[in-house]
C-alpha cells in the first residue's frame, strides 16, 4: 500500500525513506536501476525492492549503495538536506564518489598539484 502523499518522510518507514532517498539519487544521476544494481553488487530484483521500500540494505550494502550514489548514509535515512542545499564543495566530493577508478584518475590529472 503506497503512502500518502502528505504523510510526512519522518514518519513513514525506514525501508521506504531508504528507498525513496535512493530512487531520487539514482535519477539525479541518470542511472538505471539494473545499473545501479550492478554498481552495488546486488540482483536487480532485490535492489528494486530495496528502491521500493520492500527490504531494508544490510549496512555493507547500505555503504556500497551511498558510494555509487554519491550521498551519505545520514542523506539516505532522510537526515540531511537535498544535496541541492549543499555547499558547492560538498556537492563536487559527492560526484567525485561516484566516479570509476579510472574517471577519478583522469580527473587527478587535471588538477593542478595543491603543494
């Protein structure tokens, strides 16, 4: 049964407040959810029930899931602002997070040396 929609976040479960977080994240971003599933090390079909509120992550992968999305376990459980309310510097590492290995070496050799 779907919640309504004036229900406010604090009060509905945490299993639906993770997923909810996780779905607008993972949209920000672009990704599907098989995508995201893979990033995670998961079956699509259990993330999936993750997303909707059905299971709730282990802490590992609750981990894994806030790496890939670029956002805190605190953004997740719906304590924290939307990273649009974020510092600009906070949002950059949250991007930076959800960069491959070799993205990330890319992008370091851009920058300049910070000596």
């Amino acid at each position: 049964m779907a919640r309504p929609s004036s229900q406010p976040a604090h009060s509905q479960p945490l299993a639906s407040t993770i997923g909810d977080a996780a779905r607008a994240a993972r949209t920000r971003l672009g990704l599907t959810q098989a995508e995201m599933a893979q990033r995670v090390g998961l079956a699509h079909a259990v993330y999936s029930r993750m997303e909707r509120g059905r299971v709730l992550p282990r802490v590992s992968t609750l981990q894994r899931m806030c790496g890939a999305l670029g956002v805190t376990p605190d953004e997740l459980m719906g304590h924290t602002p939307p990273s649009d309310d974020l510092p600009a510097r906070h949002q950059l590492l949250l991007r930076v997070r959800t960069l491959e290995e070799p993205q990330v070496r890319a992008l370091l050799l851009l920058l300049p040396e910070s000596r």
